[in-house]
C-alpha cells in the first residue's frame, strides 16, 4: 500500500475545462482509519471538499466545489494512489458529476516543498 496521504498537498499535472480544477488548484489532503478528506483551492474554484474512504490504494469520494462565478458543483471520484519513484504520491483518477454531465480522468501529484 502506499504511504498515507495525511497532510500532503497534491495539484493536477493538467488543466481541465474552463472553470474546473486545474493547475493551479492546490488539494491539502488528510486521512484518519481509512477516512480521507481535503479542502481545495485555486484557478477557478473559490473553495472545494472532498471526504471519502481509502481501502488500500483505492479512494472513493464525493465532492463540492464553489466556482469564481458563485456557482456550485458536486460529483463522485475513484482514485489509485501511486508511489512515485522520486517519493512523491500520484493519484490516477475517474471521475464524475453529479450536479450536472459529464466525465472524466485526471492526475494529481504531490507537490515538492519549495
């Protein structure tokens, strides 16, 4: 199993669509007893969370996020946590909405400390 993500802050390595998560989201994950939670942040989300479960390397979580145009989105998200050969986390995920259509795929990683 990878290393637990408490306390580590994750980014996607790409932009998604206009007014979602992108590369300048900065995801500050924690993760207690095979809970895991995280506020986000960034680009175009004024405020997001996530809570959900990590059984081994997978997670299962639901989110919801505040838009800089004051609207609001939620949706559902399986993720595998990989370890990295330079230490850090990557986290390979499937998503989707639920507050509206729509799909996908992204990539997190584990931010290095500046």
């Amino acid at each position: 199993m990878a290393r637990s993500l408490d306390g580590l802050v994750l980014s996607p390595v790409a932009d998604q669509a206009p007014g979602q998560v992108g590369t300048r989201t900065r995801f500050t994950y924690h993760e207690e007893d095979g809970r895991i939670w995280a506020e986000y942040a960034g680009g175009d989300v004024v405020r997001g969370h996530l809570v959900g479960t990590r059984t081994g390397d997978l997670l299962d979580f639901r989110y919801v996020q505040l838009k800089q145009d004051g609207t609001t989105s939620c949706g559902h998200c399986h993720s595998t946590v990989v370890d990295l050969a330079d230490g850090r986390v990557r986290l390979d995920e499937r998503w989707e909405w639920e507050s509206q259509q729509g799909g996908g795929t992204s990539t997190v990683e584990e931010l290095t400390p500046s």
